[in-house]
C-alpha cells in the first residue's frame, strides 16, 4: 500500500496564493505544481 503524499501548510499557501492572488486558474496551478485538480479545489474551499 502507498502512502499518502504529505504537503507543508507552506506549500498549500503558496498554491492558494496562485489561484486567490495570482489569477491562475485551478487546473492550471494543479498542472504547473504536479498535484491533483480536485485536491487543490479542497484547499480552496477550505480557504473560504
């Protein structure tokens, strides 16, 4: 069984700061940051 990766609450910041900040969509921050799409609207949402 694999691990779940584990991401610092810096690095979520920063990748919410991309998309609040920024002006990248999701998709695109997910993509350049090699994490998946659905996680990070996660995080976003737990933003708001």
């Amino acid at each position: 069984m694999t691990k779940r990766k584990q991401y610092s609450n810096e690095f979520k910041l920063d990748a919410l700061s991309l998309v609040t900040e920024q002006g990248y969509t999701q998709q695109e921050t997910a993509e350049r940051l090699e994490i998946n799409s659905n996680m990070l609207s996660r995080w976003v949402r737990e933003l708001y």
